[in-house]
C-alpha cells in the first residue's frame, strides 16, 4: 500500500456513508482537472528505437508496440510506486505525456473517483475497495483482447473473491501488513499484534494511516475477525484502539521506512517493500509476522468508467508488464510481484536483484504465513462503523 504499496487499503455506500470517508482520510474535493503532468515528451518513431532514460536505463522495445491515437494518460496511484524508467520509457517511445496523481490511501482515492474525479485512465485500488468499486460503477470491465502481456501474470494473483475472473482489474503489486522492529534498539521485540499495548513501546511507534489494516490489527489482538461486522466486537476494538492511539509516534503510509532508518522510531506495524528497503539500509531492522496472523493485500490496475484515454491506458498496461519493464518494480520498489515474466527476466539477467528479493522471508512471503495470513474484505453496511472508529478515534 503501499509506498503502497502503499496498501491501504481496499455500500459503504451511499452518500451517507461517503463523507464519514471523507472525514477519516481527508480527501478534497474532486477535480475534473488533468493531473500534474511530467515533463512533455517527443514523440518518437514506432518501436524503441533504442531510446535511453534519463537515468541511462536502456528502454525496452514494446513487445507488441500498441496503436494508440490519444497524446497523454492520467494516472492516479499510490506516493512512490512506479519507477522513474517504467514512465520515462513509456514517454519516450509512444510520445505520450505521463501525468500523475497520487494517493496515500484507499479512502482517498475511492473519495475522489466518488465525487467526479474521472479524468483519470487508470487507478490502482487495494483488493478489499475493489468490490466495492465495481457495485458503485466507478470502474469498467477490461478489454483483455487489447492486453496480450495478460499471459505475464502469475495465476496465483487472479480470479480471488473481489473480482472473479478478473473481469475488472489486473494485478500490480502484493504483500503483507506485518510488524516492523529495530533489534539494535528495542531488547524486547514485539511477537504478536497485542504486543503494540505494553508501555515500554509508548512513543516509539509508527504506524501505517490505514484504517482498515490498523483496525483490523486491533481485531486480530482481540481474537477477532478482521472482516467483522458484530457491533459489539467493534466497539470493543475501538476502546482498545483509543489506548493505543496516544502511544503512536507517526502514521505514515507515504515512507514510513524513512522513520525506521532515521531513528526516530524503533517499531510499528508497516508494508513488505517499506521493511525490505529499511532493512537493506540498516540490517537490524526486522520483519516480524505476527502470531495472530499477517494481513495480506494486493493492489490493482483498474480504468475508470469515463476515462479519457482509455488506448494509452491499455498502451501503459501492455507496456508495464512487459518482464524487461516491469522487473524495475524489483529494483525500485520491492514488494511480492505477481508478474512472473518480469522475475523470469531478472533471474536471468539481473541476479544482484533477483536473489536477494526470492531470499528474503519479507518479499518472498513463506506459505506457511500466507495460510496464516488474513485478507481484509468489503463489509459493505458495516463499513461506515469502521469509519466512525477511525474518525473518533485517531481524530482526536
């Protein structure tokens, strides 16, 4: 969710229940205005022509070059989630202008898209917003004769509960919400979600600005489901949550790692890439999974209904999960990645990525974790009294 990966995740709802979203996550009032654009880029000849990066990062010819009419595409993802390269390349060799928004919440992104934010051509919801999504009609089926890199993707990350047979999204990042723990600072470290209450962790902590995966951490120390709807066990949940609060330093779902290798804080909850980046930074860093049980996500692609440029959004989509492209999610921001063409890739031609990313416990999740782990779903009635939790309760 992160960084996504950001996550955060993913009927509430009609009206009613729109602005308890709004008053949990901030988000403004939505824009029909184009996205902050990137620099304008030439255009080019057909192929990659042997196009260069900024950085010096050598652009892949696309494979198969897409015929696309429409001179830009909007974006609108999480903070610090798409390489500099995947969107330089792209620009250089369509000559179509990469424009970008971003979010640091679910919440945000589906208040936006809610209101009449649908200038944009392509979003990147969290699983559990995604059903919610599609009964609001904010998103449209894909065209998947206009997506032949579908074939890339690992079967492993399709057809779960939020959309079967992926009929709406297609998947771009996953991992787990898990504990996050400085050994060299912290001579006790935390082993289950209900460690978080003991005092000695007070002011120490950061935590991710995620309702649902914080809520729903509370409930896992509760011994409760992370998807329930019991009155009762919410209330119970948000009293707990209230005594926690006060004693988290920092929610952040931008780069919480930054805290972490900085020193300000010395443990908290966080994402898989966020403590596999800390951890390359400063090796005392530990991921711990909790023994209640991790939450797993994944983040989507999903179009908009309404989005203006749909041919570049299905050029984008071709283009990123080309293996040559989309192996830079590894190097950049190294989360569990579902498109086994870009880890075929890098196995074979960039093995100072691809080892430490299949053994490392954060970014290649153990099945045993996975089978442990618990996916945080859409409530649908119930999820206005999450939102009231979380606006009562770190609104305070």
């Amino acid at each position: 969710m992160f960084n996504l990966r950001t996550n955060l995740s993913k009927g509430l709802i009609a009206v009613a229940g729109l602005s308890l979203i709004l008053a949990a996550c901030g988000g403004g009032a939505a824009t029909t205005a184009a996205p902050a654009a990137t620099a304008a880029p030439p255009a080019t000849p057909a192929g990659g022509g042997g196009k260069t990066a900024a950085s010096g990062f050598a652009c892949p010819e696309p494979q198969p070059k897409t015929d696309v009419t429409s001179k830009e595409v909007n974006l609108f993802v999480w903070t610090e989630y798409i390489p500099q390269d995947m969107i330089d390349c792209f620009q250089l060799i369509y000559g179509i202008k990469v424009n970008r928004d971003e979010y640091s919440s679910n919440e945000e992104m589906y208040a936006k898209l809610s209101k009449g934010g649908t200038n944009y051509d392509l979003v990147q919801p969290t699983d559990f917003i995604v059903s919610l999504m599609i009964r609001q009609g904010l998103i449209q089926k894909l065209d998947k004769g206009k997506l032949p890199n579908w074939g890339n993707l690992d079967s492993n990350y399709l057809n779960f509960s939020f959309d079967p047979n992926n009929e709406y999204t297609l998947p771009y990042q996953a991992g787990t919400d898990s504990l996050v723990v400085n050994t060299d600072k912290v001579s006790n470290p935390p082993k289950a979600w209900a460690d978080l209450w003991k005092p000695e962790y007070a002011g120490k902590m950061v935590f991710l600005d995620d309702s649902r995966a914080v809520i729903g951490m509370t409930l896992l120390s509760l011994g409760y489901d992370v998807n329930t709807k019991d009155p009762k066990q919410l209330d119970e949940a948000k009293a707990k949550l209230a005594q926690l609060v006060p004693n988290v330093k920092l929610f952040d779902s931008d780069s919480p790692k930054t805290a972490l290798i900085a020193g300000d804080v010395d443990l908290g909850m966080t994402w898989t890439g966020e403590a596999f980046l800390a951890q390359k930074e400063k090796p005392s860093i530990q991921y711990v999974y909790p023994t209640e049980g991790a939450i797993l996500w994944q983040d989507n692609y999903a179009i908009p209904v309404g989005a203006p440029h749909p041919d570049a959004a299905y050029a984008w989509l071709n283009y990123s999960l080309q293996g040559d492209v989309f192996w830079t999610m590894l190097r950049d921001f190294p989360y569990t990645n579902p498109n086994k063409a870009a880890l075929d890739y890098a196995k074979a031609n960039q093995p100072d990525i691809y080892n430490p990313y299949i053994n490392s416990p954060i970014t290649n999740t153990p099945a045993d974790v996975i089978k442990k782990g618990h996916r945080i779903d859409d409530v649908g009635d119930a999820l206005p009294l999450y939102d009231k939790i979380w606006t009562e309760v770190k609104g305070k």
